[in-house]
C-alpha cells in the first residue's frame, strides 16, 4: 500500500488521514501525460517496422520517456522506507506548470526528491556544479529552489518553520564521481536514497510528522489545484512493452546476424575457391 493512503478508516492512529488529491496521485504522472502527448504525433509503427524490432518510441517524446522511467524507478525504491514515511509524487506547485518529482516526510525531517535520469551517462559532482558527460548543469540550483519554495509553503500552511532538505537521486548512470559534496544539495544514486534517509538523525515528533504530512496532501499548500489526473497510465504501460518487445526482436537479429555470420563467410569462402579450383 502506498505509504500515504490509509484507505481503510479503522487503520491505527499513528497515520493521518490523507485526502486523496495529492495522496493517491501516481508517481511521474506529468511526465506520462507530456510523453503521451507527445507521442500521440507519432505514427504507429509498419507490420514491417514491428518485424525488424524498429522502436515505437518517436524521437521528440523520448526525453519524457526516459525521465518518466526515472521518476518510476525512485518511487519504487522510496517505497522500502516503511512505516513513519510519506512520500507525495509529481506534487503540482504554484501558478505554473512546475511539480515536484518526490516530496519524502518523515522522522528526519522533510525533502525534495528531483530525479535525474541520466542512462549510461557519465556524471561529475562537484561543491557548486554537477557535469553531465562534461557538460554543465543547472541541477543544483534548481534542486535548491524547489526546497526554499516548498520550506516557504508548508511552513506558512503548518504555521511553523518546515526545513527541506533538497536531494538529488540520480538514476542509470555509468559512473557518478564524487570530487566534492555540496554542501547544500544532497546528491546520491537512486539505489543509495532510501538507506540514505533512514539513516539520518531525528529531527521531527511522530506528531509533527503526521501533521506536515495531513498538510502536504492538501492542493491549498501548494497554492494550486491539481488538473484531474486523466493520464491514461494503461497507455503508457503498453508503450513500455511494445519498446521491450521491440528491443527484444532487435536483440535477436543481432544473435541471428553474429550466429549466421561464419557460416555465410565459409559458404562464400567455399564457392570462391571451388570457382577457381575449376579455372
């Protein structure tokens, strides 16, 4: 069960009870509906295309794609915190269009969770900017903005200063290296974050925890109502198989091809010097 749904009203006391705006909202619901937005523009894949393993996946909606696995991929692991925690997902904010990926409450205090799916790249932490293959980033900076604004507004909605801690869990990456923690952002790997928060000090009351976590779940602390969430995660669910499945025939082709491979060459070997042996 989700770690802010208490869906039965008879469950024990130690949990708030949550309105289901916020609480039930799904993790990277809008990244999903960006991705299939997107999507939507691409032209479904040929019986031929569909053969040779040929991605269904348009090129445009690739990066929502990819952020959207990454946001799926940390409120998996978020899931192992247990009893104590709530974890709020795609948290819309302000007037805007922003959201937060993750906001994680608990025992240790209050923090932004903002996933950086970076697939078999390489990433560089130093105390004031992270690299991304050598290119610089704007991650920190926009991992401590979203901490200041929401410490602001749950502090105003719990008439009491909240702290946030921003972290930043990077997922998929080749090599992260660590030259120099900032000491302002906490940077770790997604498969790091969950050990990571529950090893940290105390610094909130059972009651504290569960009345930021009540608050939290409200849109009035956001100052924005969340869009009805009509994303069709079924659809994407489908995109995920069918580029699985496309990857899947696309591996098999390559065996196919490196298997078969010797033999042609052989065959081929074989009637080029049976063609000369006749001269």
């Amino acid at each position: 069960m989700h770690p802010l749904i208490n869906a039965d009203p008879k469950a024990s006391v130690d949990r708030p009870r949550i309105a289901q705006s916020l609480g039930h909202r799904r993790p990277a619901t809008s990244v999903i509906a960006e991705c299939l937005r997107v999507q939507a523009a691409v032209p479904p894949n040929t019986a031929a295309q569909r053969f040779f393993g040929v991605s269904p996946l348009g090129r445009e909606a690739e990066p929502w794609y990819v952020g959207a696995l990454g946001e799926l991929e940390v409120a998996r692991r978020l899931e192992g915190l247990g009893p104590g925690w709530y974890v709020l997902h795609s948290v819309p904010i302000g007037a805007g269009s922003s959201d937060l990926d993750h906001v994680v409450i608990g025992p240790a205090g209050v923090f932004t969770v903002n996933t950086k799916h970076h697939r078999g790249q390489n990433v560089w932490v130093g105390a004031k900017r992270i690299l991304v293959n050598g290119q610089r980033t704007d991650h920190l900076r926009n991992a401590k903005y979203e901490a200041s604004r929401t410490s602001k507004l749950l502090s105003v909605a719990a008439r009491m200063l909240v702290d946030v801690t921003p972290i930043i869990a990077v997922v998929g990456s080749r090599r992260m290296t660590i030259r120099e923690r900032p000491y302002d952002v906490v940077v770790l790997r997604e498969f790091e974050l969950v050990a990571w928060l529950q090893q940290q000090p105390i610094t909130l009351t059972t009651e504290q925890v569960q009345r930021i976590a009540a608050l939290a779940t409200q849109p009035a602390s956001w100052k924005r109502m969340p869009e009805a969430d009509a994303v069709d995660h079924a659809a994407f669910d489908r995109l995920r198989r069918d580029i699985a499945t496309a990857q899947r025939r696309r591996t098999g082709w390559t065996v196919a091809i490196v298997l078969t491979a010797p033999f042609a060459f052989i065959t081929a070997w074989s009637v080029t010097v049976g063609a000369l042996l006749v001269r």
